[in-house]
C-alpha cells in the first residue's frame, strides 16, 4: 500500500478513536452529574423531607390516619420508566390507624421523585382513597436541590395533606 493512502487510513483510526473518547468522556461526564444529583437528592431526603413527613406523619397518626414513610432507590436494574423507578420518598395515608400498608399499596400519598435527566425534583400527588374518587398527578411547580428548601417542603406537605383529608 502507497505510503499516503497508510497516511490517510492512520489518520482516519486516529480520528475515529479520538471521538470515541470524547463520546466515552461525555457519558462519563453525564453519569456523575446525575449521581451528584441523586446524592444531593438522598442528602435532601434524610435532612429535611423525611424529618418533615415523620412530623406530619406523627400528628396523623394521633388524629387516628394511618401513615407509612417510604424511601426508594432508583431502579436502575428495572426496565421500565415514570416515577416510580425514580428515587423518590413518599407519604402515605390511611383512613385507618391500624392499615396493613403491606398488603395494599394504593394508598393516597405525596411523593418527591428525583428526575435525574432534568435535574429537577416534582411533586406527585394522590388523593384517591380505595374505591373512592380524587386525582392522581403531578403538581405543577419543580424544584432544583437549590430551591427546594424546609419551608417549601413543610408547605407542599401541608397542602398535599389537605388535599388528601379533605377528599375523605
């Protein structure tokens, strides 16, 4: 083979491995700005939303509600999409202090789910009691780790339990 075409068949490989690499970095890149985001999104949970919920979840409970706190991990081995295999905490409500949350998970409920391709954390709301009416939908506004702070928590909470009472 001519030594140019050698020249131009070496630069070509040279070209291909040098994109694969920065494809590989990019991913790399991809995948650890969504870990940070998952671990601020644990470090958000165990600080401030289940401290928050378990509060709620306390009065509830001496008001005569059931309640279980959940926390999921994200379901990374799972084939599926939507929030539940997103990492998320979630409250759970029962008209019942004494329900066996086990044996039934359908449940009204407030859950913040970690949506780690857009960065940002929802809300979603259920307000359906077993054989009742109510809806079941994300609420509107999103959060980021920086605006989702301890008030704004405490008030999504207190308006998700409303909605949920109310609808009895």
């Amino acid at each position: 083979m001519k030594e140019e075409n050698i020249n131009k068949l070496n630069t070509l490989f040279s070209n291909l491995k040098s994109e694969e690499q920065k494809r590989k970095e990019s991913l790399e890149k991809k995948k650890s700005e969504e870990d940070l985001f998952i671990e601020g999104f644990k470090s958000l949970c165990k600080n401030f939303i289940d401290p928050t919920m378990q509060e709620f979840r306390r009065m509830l409970r001496e008001n005569g509600f059931g309640c279980k706190i959940t926390f999921s991990e994200e379901h990374a081995t799972t084939t599926g999409s939507g929030i539940q295999f997103q990492c998320h905490i979630r409250l759970q409500v029962s008209r019942n202090v004494n329900s066996n949350f086990y044996a039934n998970d359908k449940f009204p409920h407030i859950m913040f789910t970690a949506d780690k391709n857009l960065k940002r954390i929802g809300i979603h709301l259920d307000t359906i009691f077993q054989n009742g009416t109510g809806t079941a939908a994300m609420k509107p506004a999103a959060y980021t780790l920086e605006t989702l702070d301890e008030d704004t928590i405490e008030k999504e909470i207190l308006d998700s339990v409303e909605k949920i009472l109310v609808n009895r």
